[in-house]
C-alpha cells in the first residue's frame, strides 16, 4: 500500500431528498463538507465522482478536484472505477477509498482507519463497522450487520453481511459502515463482475466480493456516521455541525 486515493461518488439523482449533495448545511452544500472530512483525513489526494456539473461547480469553488462520470452508473463502485481510470490512468494510486457523498459529519480519523488492513496483501477491500448499541437496531433490516471471525483485537474477517439479526445467541453485533478502501485490482475486478445471487438477495453490494472469493477486512470504529437520506437526518447533520462550530 503506498499512495491512496479519496474518491467521494456524488449524484443528484436521489428520490428521499432531492438534490442532496447540494443541500445547504452551516452555508455550504453538503458535499463540500464531506470533502473537507476526507481532506482532513489526510491519506492521500481527494476527488469528487460526479455526474452533475453543478456538484463539480460548488466543489471547484472551494479549491476541490471534481472529475465527471457517466450518468448511467449502477452503484457508487462503478462510478468511483471511472473516475479513477480517468484521474490515475498510469496506476500511480493503489488504493481506492469510497466516501460515501452523503456523509458530511464523518470523523476524518474514522476515514483513515479504513486503509489499516491493506497493510496485509491477503486483504482485497477493507471496510468499517460498529458495535450495536440500540436494542432496536439489532432486528432493523435497514441496520446491516458483519458477521466475522476476529483476527486481531479490533479488527474482523468478513464472513457474511446481512439484513437478519446476527449471528444468534450471546455477543455484541456489528453494525456495518458503507465506507470501502479498494486495492486497486480488487476494485478492477469487482465492478468486472455480474451482481450475485445473494448480493440480489440481500441488496447488498459487498457479497458480491464475497461470492466471488475476495477477502474483506473490517476495522470497528466506535461510533456509525450519519448517514442523511431525509429531511430528518439532513436537520440532524445542521445541528452536529452547529454544535462542533461553537466548541
């Protein structure tokens, strides 16, 4: 692992909240803050993936790199290929981290942490997960949860991913953070294959790589990011943001 790169996909596309990228949050549109949290990570270089010149416009307007996409991308891993094909033709960048666009109050450091298990060549992506707190998460299908076997303190193998409440019996779950640090040839690879049948299944996107048998490592973070999809959530960011502002 020797030089990442920061790739933030963005749309404006979104059917919850329309225009979500360029909602207002303390004065600046939410991608923007998503862009200075992964800045301040401090990993490597940061780009936003768009297919929307006005997400490239408000991103230029404050010093950031945007580089346009194909409208007609199916999920944020194929847009994030593009655009690293397009930024890095030479493969100077071996890693490719996916910062998800919605994701404006993530701690830089939670970022930073999903590149540690790259440092073991067996390891093909690596992503983020959290202890379940909240009795109602553990059965909430919208809470994905890791099952793994722990290979060192803090850090898992990747079995499964799912929707269902698991493993059963006692034991802490694991709430599963969509933030993804790719080596570049897994990602190659990945968007190179059909979606599988239990990533179908389970709308998830990573069993796909398991299916296929890539090796996924996940590192626990102690809290999950705000993730905004709503209106609720988007007032939920506004008042993180104002409460850091005034510390």
């Amino acid at each position: 692992m020797s030089d990442p790169l920061v790739l933030i996909p963005a749309r404006v596309a979104a059917t919850r909240l329309p225009n979500k990228p360029l909602a207002d949050i303390a004065g600046e549109p939410m991608i923007v803050h998503v862009w200075r949290r992964a800045m301040e990570a401090g990993i490597g270089p940061v780009a936003i993936a768009t297919d929307a010149p006005e997400i490239a416009e408000a991103v230029a307007k404050v010093g950031g790199q945007a580089v346009m996409t194909r409208a007609d991308h199916a999920s944020g891993s194929d847009r994030i290929f593009e655009a690293v094909e397009k930024l890095d033709p030479e493969g100077r960048h071996d890693v490719v981290v996916n910062v998800q666009g919605d994701l404006p109050t993530v701690d830089p450091s939670v970022i930073a942490a999903s590149i540690t298990p790259l440092s073991d060549p067996s390891v093909d992506l690596a992503t983020l997960v959290a202890v379940i707190e909240r009795e109602e998460e553990k059965t909430n299908p919208n809470v994905v949860k890791m099952v793994g076997a722990q290979v060192s303190p803090g850090r898992f193998r990747a079995l499964y991913f799912t929707r269902a409440t698991a493993p059963y019996g006692e034991g802490p779950l694991y709430h599963h953070i969509g933030l993804y640090a790719y080596r570049r040839k897994a990602l190659q690879r990945f968007v190179g294959m059909k979606p599988s049948p239990l990533e179908l299944r389970e709308k998830l996107e990573q069993l796909r790589a398991l299916e296929a048998g890539m090796r996924i490592d996940a590192v626990v973070v102690n809290d999950v990011p705000l993730g905004v999809d709503t209106p609720h959530d988007l007032d939920r960011a506004r008042e993180i943001v104002a409460a850091r502002r005034t510390v």
